[in-house]
C-alpha cells in the first residue's frame, strides 16, 4: 500500500531531449522563470522583477506549454528544486521567491542584473 502511494509522489526520470530543451533555456536567457500562471509566488517573482526593472526576462508558465510536467521533471533532476517560480539569472540557479526576495532585500538582486 506505502509503495502504490509513493508512486503518485515520484515523477519519472526526464528525457534526454526535455533536459536538454530546459538547459537550453536557461543558457540562450539573461533571466528564466520557470512559473505557473496561476501561483501566487510566481506572481510575486514576477512582480519584483519588473518593479526593479529588469529586462530580457523569459517567463515560461509550465501549465500553458505542453510538456510542462516534463519540464518541471526536468527542472527537479537539474537543481534538486520541483517547485515553482524556479529561477535563473545569467544560468545562475537562483532558486524559488523567497531565495529572489531575499537577494533584493540584501541588496544583491539589481548588480546581478
């Protein structure tokens, strides 16, 4: 019974090809947010990044592309993080909104920028 349950948490292990597509991402963009239109957090990423004026963002909302789910799989195998916003600045991971809202707060997120 553990093990059935269990098997709704594990995600499959990502293709060469998405894992790939997602590296691609991250190194073709100054910024990448991995998001999901409809996460309050991802919103607030998104917000304080236009608030400090950053540009050539790229925001991929992983419900509106087909191979979301694959993605985040990806993503997951990548930097350890399944959640979203997931964040890159200049292919830095970056992390989630509270690691981007504690750059800001200490000053660090606009000279990355």
């Amino acid at each position: 019974m553990l093990g059935y349950l269990l098997s709704w948490f594990k995600s499959e292990p990502s293709s060469p090809e998405v894992i790939s597509k997602v590296q691609s991402l991250i190194n073709a963009n100054k910024i990448v947010v991995f998001s999901k239109s409809y996460c309050p957090y991802c919103s607030q990423t998104k917000q304080l990044l236009n608030q400090v004026g950053a540009s050539d963002v790229n925001i991929i909302e992983l419900n509106n592309v087909s191979d979301g789910a694959a993605m985040q799989n990806a993503l997951q195998e990548i930097t350890g993080q399944r959640t979203v916003p997931n964040t890159f600045i200049n292919q830095k991971h970056i992390g989630g909104n509270s690691e981007l809202q504690q750059l800001h707060r200490a000053n660090k997120l606009v000279p990355m920028l």
